[in-house]
C-alpha cells in the first residue's frame, strides 16, 4: 500500500471542489481514460479578475483525485498569473508529499491548469502545437515538452523519475532511450552513446517489471492481440491479476462456456503474451 499522507487520505475521501461550472471563462482537460488518469478543469472569475469558483472531474488513483481537490483549493482567489505559478512540487508540498510513484498526479493538474488558462486566453482547447512537439512516449500520450517541463521544475535525473513524474516509459518501455537522450540534453551530459548507457536506457525485461507495469504490459497485449481475434466468435477476456510471472484471466461472452476454452488459454493467450512481452515462461491462468 502506498504511504499517504493525512492530507492526501483526507483530500481524497472528502474532496472539494467536485463538479463542473455553467459557462466556465477556462476549462483544460488532460489525460485519457485509456491510460487510467483524465482530469477536466474548469475555472470561473469574478469582477476583481480572481479566480472565484473552480471545479474539478478526475478518473484516476486517490493521488490523482487528491491532486485535483488539493489544486481547487491553493487557486481560489488567486488572479490568473498568480494561477499561471503555481507547480506540481507545490501541489505536493500542500499534500505533505505523494509518493514518487504517484507524483505524476500533480504533474496532472499543473497541466490541467495551464490548459484552462491557455483556453481563457486564446479560446483554443490545444495546449502546444504538436508539430513542434514531438510525441515521446505513445503508451501515455506524452509529448517533449511536458518532458522537459518536468525534469526542469522537479531537478529530475534519472528515466525511472520522468516515468514516475509523467507515466513516460511505463509500458512499453520502448521510449526510455528518447527519455535518457532528453535528460542528457537537460542536464548537459555527453550523449548517451556508451554500452553502458545504452544497456540502462534499453527496455526492462518482463520479469524486472513491477507489479504495476506487469499489469499494464499485459493488458496493452491482450488489448492488441488476444481481444480482437475473440471478438470474432463473440468472445472476450478480462485480466483479474498478474502474479510475478502468472497472469490469471477470466473469459467473457462465448468464450465463457467454450468447451475448447483451455486450448483457447494455451494457443491463444498465453502463446501471444509470451511472444508480445519476451516471457517465455509467462504462465496464463484462468479463473471463475
């Protein structure tokens, strides 16, 4: 279990500031369900020009949640260039600290912020012009610049912290080398070009994997190559956990009932993930 501070625990079972506004003057979304965080918000100003209500709607962990209530609250009042400052390390510091792993939550709502204003200022809904922004990290959706961004304010120096602070790298793994060639070119270090460089920002084995990790690699495999093929005869499959190297799954639709459901298991499953994740000895499971 993560180690929550009080007030994450408390941001994010009572949180405030949940809802959406009539007629907002900024609304900013960032995020996709399909990679497990969204967030949507919205601000309105009063007739000083301050920030006087801001709403908030998150798909996410209770970090992301927490993140999002926790950022409602530091901006109220606040004019919008005041709004423009504010960080993703000041949102942690307001929560007395997220876990490294969850601090991509705050990165979140520094986004979401600076596209609500950006949408005020200009009407536009694009944050950056994304031929000038190249995409890093197609897993996550995450471009150069919310790279850049977070290695500058959060003095990052490694690819496992761009991944914890931007998801970056998370699946796959196929972007790390772009990511180390970033952080080489942030930090001034001399290109990544030596073997052992190149061995660190090469893609982890399954099995070095977390647990976390091992889910989402599975599940972008079963997305990609198992799921289409049962769709076919109106099946379908759904992972219930993943076990070290044990991946238990549960089969939905006519595949429920299939007598042939084992060699399905075999022939299908478990031959595709051991083939699409380099786990040879990846075992697949199916349970009721």
């Amino acid at each position: 279990m993560w180690d929550y501070s009080e007030k994450v625990l408390d941001h994010f079972h009572h949180p405030r500031n949940v809802g959406t506004i009539e007629n907002p003057d900024g609304v900013g979304e960032v995020g996709a369900l399909a990679c497990g965080d969204a967030l949507k918000l919205m601000f309105k100003l009063g007739p000083d020009g301050r920030i006087a209500d801001v709403k908030f709607q998150t798909f996410g962990c209770a970090s992301a949640i927490a993140s999002s209530s926790a950022l409602t609250e530091m901006i109220k009042g606040m004019t919008l260039e005041e709004a423009a400052k504010v960080t993703n390390a000041d949102i942690a510091k307001y929560l007395d600290g997220l876990p490294e792993q969850k601090m991509h939550c705050s990165v979140m709502g520094m986004e979401a912020l600076e596209a609500a204003i950006a949408n005020y200022k200009t009407g536009d809904t694009t944050v950056r012009e994304l031929k000038d922004d190249p995409l890093v990290c197609t897993c996550f959706n995450v471009h150069e610049s919310e790279i850049v961004e977070a290695i500058r304010i959060n003095k990052l120096t490694t690819v496992e912290q761009v991944t914890n602070y931007t998801k970056a790298g998370g699946a796959c793994g196929k972007c790390k080398g772009a990511i180390q060639a970033i952080l080489d070119r942030e930090l001034g270090r001399p290109a990544a070009d030596s073997p052992a460089a190149k061995a660190s920002s090469a893609p982890a084995s399954f099995a070095d994997l977390s647990p976390a990790k091992k889910v989402l690699a599975v599940e972008k495999a079963l997305e990609k190559l198992v799921r289409p093929a049962l769709a076919v005869d109106g099946g379908d499959v759904e992972l219930v956990d993943v076990q070290g190297g044990r991946v238990q799954i549960r089969f939905l639709g006519h595949c429920a009932h299939c007598m042939a459901a084992h060699l399905t298991q075999d022939g299908l499953v478990q031959a595709k993930l051991r083939e699409e994740l380099g786990a040879p000895d990846l075992v697949v499971e199916t349970v009721q």
